[in-house]
C-alpha cells in the first residue's frame, strides 16, 4: 500500500545519506595505511576433535579493525590485497601475530594460516615463516597453510616445487574450501596436502540436502584412501557435527564451537572448554 511505500523509500534515502556520509573506500592507499597504522588483527577459531571433543588448534581469520567503520571481514580487503601486491604484508601480519600468540598460550595448539595464492609464487613465504619459527620457537609442524584449490593452478610445476619445499621445511599443508574450486585428482594425488577441508557450503546444508551428505561421505572416503586427515568448516549445530562424526570426519570448526575471536576471548574460551 501506498503508506508502506512512502516509508521504505523514506528509509532507503534516509540509509544512502548515511552511507555516503562515510564513504568506505578500499584502496592501495587506504590499505597501506592501516597496515602503518596496525589496525589488523587476527582473529582464531577453534578446531575441535569431533570425536574426543579435545581442542588441536585454531584458524587465524584476519580483521581489520577500521577507527571509523568499524570491524570488517576478510571479504572486503583480501581480494584488493591480492590486487594491489599488499597481501604478502598482510600474510607476514597474520603470521606474527599469530605465532606470537600461540607462543603466549603455552599449550600445543596447531595454528592454521589461510595462504594467498599469490604468496605460491617465489621463496619469499618460506623465508617468512622460516624466521617467525625461529623467533617464536614455533615448530613447523604445529603450522598448517590452508590454501585454496586454484592456488595450484597457473604454474603447477612452480607451486608444486614451492610446496614440497615447506612440506619439506615440516609445515603441514590443507585444501581450504574442498570441493568449490577447479581441481583435478592427479593434482591433489600429487601435492604434499597433510589435510582436506571440507567447504562450509556442504556442511551448513547437510540437514537438509542429502546429497550434500553423499559429497561429504564420498570426500572423507577420498581423503582417506590418500592418508589425509579431514575436517569440516561452518557446523552450526550439533547435528552437523554428530552427523560429521558418524560419516568419519576427525576434526571440525563452527559458530557451534566458536566465532572466531580476539585473543582475549580465545584465552577465556579455551579456559571454559578446559583445553588442554
Ligand atoms: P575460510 O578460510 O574458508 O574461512 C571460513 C570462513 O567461514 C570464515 O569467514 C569464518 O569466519 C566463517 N565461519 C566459521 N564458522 C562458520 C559457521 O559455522 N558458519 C558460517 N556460515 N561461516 C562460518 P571469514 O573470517 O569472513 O573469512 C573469509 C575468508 O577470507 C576465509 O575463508 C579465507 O579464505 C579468507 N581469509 C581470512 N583471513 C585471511 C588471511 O589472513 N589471509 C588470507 N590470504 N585470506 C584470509
Ligand atoms: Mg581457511
Ligand atoms: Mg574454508
Ligand atoms: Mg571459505
């Protein structure tokens, strides 16, 4: 009706004032500043044994904590990192304060990076994670670098080299968001990958779409005739991961576990879950 019309455009006009009252851009300029200003922060959520229900470690998932805007997610500065040469800084960030921080939580946790594709390009990565080991005293086997499935495939022969090279070095390796990209058998046969993940989009639909099941069966089944551990990303609730750990799936992550947090509320998370 014409009264609920006349409000909704009130409030459309009403929203694109205020937005344009603070205009977000994204840019080289504005991303190399907040790097200056050291607004990024990681943040970690935990992986749980979906069998045991022990703690193995935490993904760090990168913030950026904008003075005006607020938190913002990964999605609306990592693909303009990628764009504009910023992510390998950005990588080095994550990695920092991330083994800075498991150092200070004196357990054995795991800590998994998410790794641009970009950064499978040269010895650079390896150089960086060569030294924060080094200064932190972080083995490299408690490191996972989570890489995507497309990471492989512009120059398969460079970044297979690149990834024996820190598989090598000891550094565990995952496929992120497993079954999403492009990627053929003979690859994954072929890279050093110590883990499988399975994408959120399988798991948080899994209730509801048995054939979503049938993905994740027959992807458990993959990964373990290839000697690969599997866990799942996005469980929600505890009939995914009852779900999960009946179809054999060792380790999962989810808002049912956790959100992914600042350090403060991992320490005080991980005291309630009583980690080991
Ligand atoms: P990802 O590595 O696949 O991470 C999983 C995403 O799912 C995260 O989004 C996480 O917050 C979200 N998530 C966790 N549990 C649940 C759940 O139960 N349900 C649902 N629906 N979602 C859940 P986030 O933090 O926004 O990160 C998005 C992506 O950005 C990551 O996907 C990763 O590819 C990338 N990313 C994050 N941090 C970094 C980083 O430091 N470096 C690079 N290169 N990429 C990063
Ligand atoms: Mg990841
Ligand atoms: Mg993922
Ligand atoms: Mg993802």
């Amino acid at each position: 009706n014409m009264l609920s019309d006349l409000t909704s455009v009130d409030l459309f006009a009403d929203l694109t004032t205020a937005l344009r009252g603070q205009k977000f851009v994204v840019d080289h300029d504005t991303l190399q500043e907040a790097l200056h200003k050291n607004e990024f922060i990681l943040y970690y959520q935990p992986q749980v044994n979906l069998l045991s229900g022990e703690i193995i470690g935490l993904e760090g998932l990168m913030r950026w904590h904008h003075p005006q805007s607020g938190i913002k997610l990964p999605e609306v500065f990592i693909p303009i990192a990628e764009e504009t040469g910023l992510i390998d800084q950005l990588t080095e960030i994550a990695i920092a304060q991330g083994f800075n921080f498991i150092k200070k939580l004196n357990s054995m946790l795991s800590l998994s990076l998410n790794i641009s594709a970009r950064s499978i390009k040269d010895n650079h990565l390896v150089q960086v994670l060569n030294k924060y080991c080094q200064q932190f005293d972080i083995a490299p086997q408690r490191v996972v670098l989570e890489l995507t499935e497309t990471t492989t495939m512009k120059d398969p022969e460079k970044a297979q080299d690149i990834l024996n090279h820190l598989r090598t070095k000891g550094f565990r390796l995952s496929i992120d968001d497993f079954g999403t990209g492009y990627s053929s058998m003979a690859q994954l046969a072929q890279l050093p990958f110590s883990e499988l993940k399975i994408d959120k989009s399988f798991v948080t639909t899994m209730e509801h779409s048995p054939k979503s099941i049938k993905v994740i069966a027959s992807t458990i089944n993959l990964a373990e005739s290839l000697g690969m551990a599997t866990i799942a990303e996005g469980i929600e609730n505890s009939i995914a991961a009852i779900g999960l750990r009946e179809l054999g799936c060792h380790f999962g992550q989810g808002y049912y576990f956790a959100r992914p947090m600042d350090q403060q509320a991992t320490v005080q998370w991980l005291k309630s879950w009583g980690a080991p």
